[in-house]
C-alpha cells in the first residue's frame, strides 16, 4: 500500500494512495448558510460544495511566496534599499561613512546574521 506523510501544523497523518481523506472543519453559522445556498444553486450536497469551493479558493489564490522567491529577489530588493536608504543620508557624509552605515543598515547588526533567509548558511 502506497503511503505518502503529509504535515499539516504541527500534527502529522497519513494519506493512502487512492483514498479520499475525510477532513471536519469548524464554519460559523453564517458561513455554513452561505455554504448551503451556493451548494442549492449548484445543485450539491454540502460536501461537494465544501470540496469545490476550496478547490476554486486555492486555484485562483495567489502562489504562496517561498524561501526560493526571496533569495531570487534578493538582490533587486538589496538594490532598491540602497537607493532608498541613500537618498535618505546627508549628502555632506564622507563616501566611506555613507558605505559604511548603507551596509551596516542593508546587512544588519551582526546578531542577526544568523537569522537571514537570504544569506547562505555557513559552517561553524
């Protein structure tokens, strides 16, 4: 039997290959009357409605920003808090002050380095 583990917060199950998995969900009143009435209209039961309202939602919802996206932004994003950050300073700096502080706010305080998803990880 194929077997595929999916986690969904921070409680994991198992899905078989060829099955339907059974979710219950929580809806206010309100939401359920207004599932009810589109599942009528479309002649449905509430489950299928339930089921292809969801589909519709994540078909049409936005792709979800990855870890991949911002490290590929990285540097049009870096490129554009420079020139902000920049235009900002006093124009009388000293050119290796502007650098300076333009790094120091670009890569941050050195305590959170660790912390950055755009940098790559180095080994201690």
């Amino acid at each position: 039997m194929d077997r595929a583990v999916s986690e969904i917060g921070k409680k994991s199950h198992v899905v078989r290959a060829g099955r339907t998995t059974v979710s219950a969900v929580r809806f206010s009143q309100s939401l359920t009357s207004a599932i009810d009435g589109w599942a009528e209209t479309h002649h449905l039961n509430r489950s299928d409605a339930i089921r292809q309202l969801v589909e519709l939602g994540l078909k049409n919802a936005p792709a979800a920003t990855t870890e991949h996206t911002v490290r590929q932004h990285s540097g049009e994003i870096e490129h554009e808090a420079i020139s902000r950050i920049n235009g900002m300073l006093d124009p009388a700096l000293p050119e290796d002050e502007r650098e300076r502080r333009i790094r120091r706010l670009v890569e941050g305080p050195p305590e959170f380095t660790e912390e950055r998803r755009d940098l790559p990880r180095h080994g201690k």
